[in-house]
C-alpha cells in the first residue's frame, strides 16, 4: 500500500537518525488518526450526571448517585404538586415530614435502649429528654399498633387510608397532624378533659367536709373555694395540705371509683376499666410525670425549648396553645416545685394538681 511504508518524511527522517531504516504503519490505524472527530450529540450535554455511570464504578458513588437523581426527581414532582394540587401538597408534604421524624425517631429509639441495655440504667434514670421522648414513642406507637393489624387484610390498606383521611385526629399519630390541625387537635383534646375539672374540684370540697383534722379541713375547703372562685392557688398552699393525700381520704388507694374514673380522663387515660387496672395505671402515669419532673429540674426550666415548655405544660393539665412561651416556663417552674416537694404516697395531690393548678391561669379557659 502506497502509505504502509514510510521510508522518507518526518518518519523516514526519524528511522534514519534512530538507524532502524524506514518504519512501516498500518493504514487502517492512519486513518483512525486523521479521522475528524464527531461532534457530541447535545442530549448527552443535556442529561443528569448521574445518569454518565460506568460499569467500573464505586458502589459507593453509584448509589449516591442513584439518591442524587432520586432527589432531583422528586424535588421536580414536588414543585409540581405545589404549583397544581397546592391543597394535597399540603397533605403530602406532612404525610413524608411525618414519615421521615417517625424514622428517625425510631433510630434514636433504638439508641436509648442500646444504651439502657448497656449501662443497664431504668427508665427513671435517663436525661430528661431521652425519657420524654421514650414516654411519648410509647403512647404513639400504642394508637399506631391497631391500625397497623387492621391494615393486615389484602386491599383492607385502601380502606385504612381513607379512615385516616376522614378521621385524623382519631387515627393518625401526632407526626402526620398539620399544624392547623395540631393547634385545633390540643385545643379538642383538652376541651374533653376539661369537662372533669369542675368534678373533680366539688368532689374534693364534699369529701374534705368529714376529715377530723378542723385546721387541714379549713385549708382545704378555702383551697377549693379559692378555685372555684377563679383565682390561682399557691404552691405553699398545695403543699400544707398535702397529708390528706396521703392516706384518707385522697389517697390514691382511697379515692372513690367516680374519682378516680375522672382523674384518668385528665390524663388522656381510659375510664372504662375495671378498677383496679384503673388505680394501676393512674398511679404509674403520675408516678412516671414525677420521674420526668426530677429530670427537667435537673436540665433546668430554663434549657427547654418553647415547644418543649408548652408541650411540657399541656401533658401536666394546662392548655399552653393560647398562653406565650414566658407565661408556660413561669407555670411549669410552679409545676416542678411542687412535684420535687412530694413522696411518692403523695402523688395523688399531683393528679389533683393537674387541675387546680391549670383551671384559672391565665389565658387557660379559652
């Protein structure tokens, strides 16, 4: 071939110095070289980088770039959703919000336990944060487990779906409530317990009529008459009669049946039990607010966030959606003080509590 051998030019002149004579080059390879390269079609400048994989590459960067185009995708059907549908995009973005603080609390569930199991400490002896947050798993996951089983059935899911759009406030856990519906979910939920507040305090004033102690009973019953006429109690006043709630007749073991039914409903607690589960689950409910109590004095009032301090105000009795963060930490200093002060035989004044204490502060009767 008439360029298969270059024995002059720049490679002849090059064999000749190198003294190996003429060097002789494929022409299939020749014109490989001097072939002009072709242009790259503008859909490959026009694709996501993570779609220019190799098959060479690291697992590790191939599934990061598989989350990369995941995101990119999905921030795409989000924006598309705002801008269409921007009613269910409010209930979208709630639902996978909830989904993601579910997950991660599981994880920082699991942490704790790893950690209890460890250390081998109980539940009382945890930082006052990992303990709320164990309680408060614990009650979610109790109103999640039913609708996890009914969900069971092949196609029952569809149902379940729609249940819990038309009922949310019934069957959806607090990670999936919008705050429109928190704000009016707290403010339903505390309406219902409130209607016992009235109850529990008559009931206290006609029980205390018959104890013999003349000055405990005076304490008492102006105690009472205090609240009834609208006006807040004082701690020092809660603790000078806290021996009646000792023993008889507002011991916990001593309360009457109508009493205790009551107290369980200002804790979100069912009344329709026999009783003496009843008793049981009243007492270890208080017993685990004084546990939580112990913990936040010693984390400091002061170190809560605003949405710890009003959710920590509204779990112990008080309404706190109406009531600024200022007016929630200067009630939940009160709280603590008296909850610090008490045995645990006396734990039936901090159920009682729970309700002489909120019913007249401040903003609390919207």
């Amino acid at each position: 071939m008439a360029l298969s051998r270059l024995g002059c030019g720049r490679g002849g002149l090059h064999g000749g110095l190198l003294g190996v004579g003429p060097v002789t080059i494929p022409a299939n390879c020749l014109r490989r070289v001097l072939r002009v390269p072709e242009p790259v079609p503008a859909w490959r400048a026009l694709r996501h980088p993570a779609c220019c994989l190799s098959t060479k590459t690291n697992p590790k960067a191939l599934l990061a770039a598989v989350i990369s185009q995941f995101k990119y995708a999905n921030g795409k059907y989000e924006s598309f959703l705002e801008r269409t549908f921007p009613r269910f995009y409010v209930l979208y973005s709630t639902f996978m919000k909830g989904c993601q603080t579910l997950f991660s609390e599981a994880k920082e569930i699991r942490r704790i336990k790893l950690n209890m199991s460890l250390k081998k400490i109980d539940f009382h002896q945890l930082p006052y944060r990992e303990m709320e947050r164990l309680r408060q798993f614990r009650r979610d996951l109790i109103k999640a487990i039913p609708i996890g089983l009914l969900s069971l059935p092949p196609f029952a899911n569809y149902l379940i779906f729609l249940l819990m759009y038309l009922f949310p406030r019934q069957l959806l856990i607090r990670h999936f409530w919008t705050p429109k519906q928190q704000f009016e979910f707290l403010n339903i939920y505390h309406g219902m317990r409130r209607e016992v507040y009235p109850e529990i305090i008559d009931g206290l004033e006609q029980v205390t009529r018959f104890v013999a102690d003349q000055q405990l009973r005076d304490q008492m019953q102006e105690l009472c008459t205090k609240v009834q006429s609208g006006s807040h109690p004082e701690v020092a006043k809660l603790l000078a009669v806290r021996s009646l709630f000792a023993g008889h007749p507002l011991g916990l073991q001593r309360l009457r049946i109508w009493q205790v039914k009551a107290l369980s409903r200002v804790l979100f607690l069912t009344p329709h039990l026999p009783i003496i589960f009843l008793r049981y689950r009243l007492r270890s409910h208080v017993l685990e607010l004084q546990h939580l109590d112990r913990a936040m004095l010693k984390l400091g009032v002061s170190k809560l966030s605003e949405e710890e301090v009003k959710m920590a105000c509204y779990i112990r009795g008080l309404n706190s959606t109406h009531l600024s963060p200022s007016e929630c930490q200067k009630w939940l200093k009160q709280w603590v003080q008296l909850s610090c002060e008490l045995k645990d035989v006396e734990v039936s004044l901090l159920a009682h509590s729970m309700v002489l204490l909120s019913t007249n502060y401040l903003g609390a009767k919207e």
